[in-house]
C-alpha cells in the first residue's frame, strides 16, 4: 500500500484502501499496522488534522481492530 509521509513526531507515514477499508500507519519506530474498517471520512480527517499523532490517539488507536505487518 501507498503510503503519504507525514510530520508528526510518532507516525512518520500514512496510507488508506478505500475498497478495504483499512488505514495503515507506519510509526517513526518503524513498525507498520493496518486498521481495519476505517470509514473514508476518518482517514481525511486524520489526513487534515493538524496533529495526526493526536487525532490518531483519539480517534483512531482504541477504536479500530489491527494487525501488525511484517515488511
């Protein structure tokens, strides 16, 4: 999967499968997990915030079911 490159002090990058639903996020450790079922509307409003690490952290992280990806 694609992903965008961000600035955030804990996610370095970040991409999304809207036919899956799944967003995926690489940390700056560089440890990669899929969130499963993330509505379009949350990866834009991720995309947008003007903290991603925040908006992650709260909306994101204890919401939706992940796994790690091994890469």
């Amino acid at each position: 999967m694609l992903r965008t490159p961000v600035t955030s002090s804990g996610l370095a990058s970040i991409g999304y499968d809207e036919d899956h639903a799944i967003l995926e996020v690489e940390f700056t450790s560089g440890e990669v997990y899929q969130y499963l079922d993330v509505p379009l509307e949350v990866y834009e409003a991720l995309m947008s915030a003007e903290s991603h690490g925040t908006y992650f952290s709260k909306h994101i992280r204890p919401l939706y079911d992940f796994r790690h990806v091994e890469e």
